[in-house]
C-alpha cells in the first residue's frame, strides 16, 4: 500500500537525494528511514549503503527488493530508531534522511545522530514536506497540526527549524515533487559560519534556489 501510494509521488525527491550522494566511488552511505526500500536501486553499485527503519514490516519489504533486485551495494538494512543510532562515529561519508524529519517525535535529536554517525566534512540531506508560505495553505497546516500523530507527520514543521536545529554548512535548498512542496536540502557536516549564513541566504518565493558562500567558491 506504501509503495503504491507514495511511489510515483515521491519518486523526484528520492532521485534528487540519491544523485547528489552519487558522486565518488566506495562512499558508504547511510539511509535514515528507508521504509521499504524504493530508492536503494537507485545508488551506485560501487557504494556501500546500510538502511534504518524503526518498522519492522517495511524493512521486510525493503529486504525483499534487495534479494529480488540483486543490490550487492545494500550492506545491512536494520531495525533502529534514527534518535539513538547504533552505529560508531564517523561511520558513513553521506547521511540521507528522506520523508523523516517531519515524522520523528524529537527531530533535534535525529539530526544530532545523523552528524554524529557522517564524518566531519560529509553530506548530510534531507528531503522532506515544510510549512507552505501560502498565507491559506499555512493556516490550513497549522489547523491540522494538533492532529499530527494521526495522520503521521508535522503538516507545520517549518524549513528554518531544519535550518537552525542542523546549525550546518548549507549547500542549497531544492524544489522537488509536486510545486516544489517538499525541498531538497543538502548539508556539509561542519558547522555554520558564525555569521549564521543560513539566515543570510534569504528565499524568493520561500524555496527558491539557496546556495551558501562557501559552496559558491567551490
């Protein structure tokens, strides 16, 4: 039922996401709710890739398209909650976090976790629904809000509150999926400039393309 309903609608998103991590050989790279696994086809085959899910049932699924797919890339999908990893320090050059950050009960400490866990200078990206600017969309998110463990996400969770619990580098934030609703925003794991360059950035038309001063010189 996931799969069919959030596939094809989500399926730009994911593809952002996975070719922005698709870049270098050997990189070993960590999936923060994988769910049942629709983007793990779409990593290079020279990656190392590890998946985590706090559902059981998904990561079922996610191991069944693994095996019928054939992905030698897919290391370990595991049962784990994305606030209290497992895993070592400095264990994977990229963490992806998609449809999650909205989701979780405690983002703060799901970002905490993934910075940890990502080697200093690695990618961190999100791809997640935000609070529209729409003046009526907005009041209609806030409407809903209270109803959030119902219909299982934060309709109001706001892009600056991502931007200010990462306290990160910020490469750029993109429009993705349908009217540009859900953004792509890509992380370097170091700190933000003093200067809180995440602020300074500014979007036109609330999600327009942001790109920090230091991955412009790059």
């Amino acid at each position: 039922m996931y799969d069919r309903l959030f596939g094809a609608v989500f399926e730009p998103g994911r593809k952002a996401a996975v070719a922005a991590v698709n870049t270098q050989p050997g990189q070993r790279i960590l999936e923060v709710g994988v769910g049942t696994g629709l983007s793990l086809h779409q990593y290079r085959a020279d990656a190392e890739v590890h998946g985590i899910d706090i559902s059981a049932e998904m990561l079922e699924k996610a191991r069944e398209k693994v095996e019928m797919r054939g992905l030698a890339q897919v290391k370990g999908l595991m049962e784990m909650d994305a606030e209290a990893m497992s895993f070592a320090n400095d264990s994977f050059n990229c963490v992806v976090g998609m449809y999650v950050a909205s989701v979780v009960g405690d983002p703060a400490r799901m970002i905490a976790e993934m910075r940890r866990v990502c080697v200093e200078g690695g990618d961190i990206l999100f791809v997640n629904h935000f609070a529209s600017d729409h003046r009526l969309l907005r009041g209609f998110e806030k409407a809903v809000s209270p109803l959030a463990t119902q219909i299982g996400f934060h309709p109001d969770f706001e892009l600056q509150t991502l931007l200010d619990l990462a306290e990160l580098e910020l490469v750029r934030v993109q429009p993705v999926n349908m009217f540009g609703y859900w953004r792509l925003v890509h992380f370097r794991n170091r700190a933000a400039p003093a200067t809180n360059a995440t602020r300074q950035l500014g979007y036109q038309g609330g999600y327009k393309l942001a790109t920090s001063p230091s991955s412009a010189a790059e």
